[in-house]
C-alpha cells in the first residue's frame, strides 16, 4: 500500500490538532481559578440603597447587601469594595479611595 499525498497532509493535520487541543487543556489547568466573591476586592459598585451603614449596591450586574465602612452613602454614589463578609461587601466612597493612595 502506498502512502500518497493527501494521506500525509491529514495526518499531520490531525496530529497538529490533537497537539493543539492538548496544549490548550494543560494551559488551562494552569489558569488562577477566578471565581467566587473574594475577586469582588477592588471592583467598583453603584449605591442603589442609602447605606446607613446597611443597603445594597450594584456590582458586576448584581444587587448585593453591603456595609459601608465610614459614613452614610447616598444612593447614586460610586463606592469601591474593600473587603467581603460572606455574602456581604464592605465598601467605601470611591473619591476617599483614591485620596488615600
């Protein structure tokens, strides 16, 4: 049996893509896992509620309860999430971030 042309280039093909596909699962499983609320840290949300200390804000599309960290927040305002409680985000004025820095 002869091995013609055509034969060869899809077996290369076929070894370029299953070379592919592996290259792509072991990277990955490489990859820093990024799900859950603890990636909320640092993120912008939008005050919905008044928070006096207790509301909600806007964040990745979601309503979530949060507890802002000094004063009372008024609905509207964009804070910054400094930290997480279980379900909860602890937030602070976005303005006093950056003076902080």
């Amino acid at each position: 049996m002869e091995i013609t042309g055509p034969i060869i280039v899809a077996i290369v093909l076929a070894a370029a893509f299953v070379g592919f596909v592996v290259y792509a699962i072991v990277e990955g499983q490489k990859r820093k896992l990024s799900a859950g609320v603890e990636e909320m840290i640092g993120k912008e949300a939008v005050v919905r509620t008044t928070l006096s200390p207790k509301g909600t804000v806007l964040a990745e599309g979601e309503l979530w309860t949060a507890i802002a960290e000094d004063s009372t927040i008024e609905a509207g305002e964009e804070v910054i999430i400094t930290k997480t409680a279980g379900l909860t985000l602890w937030v602070t004025r976005k303005s006093e971030e950056k003076e902080q820095k």
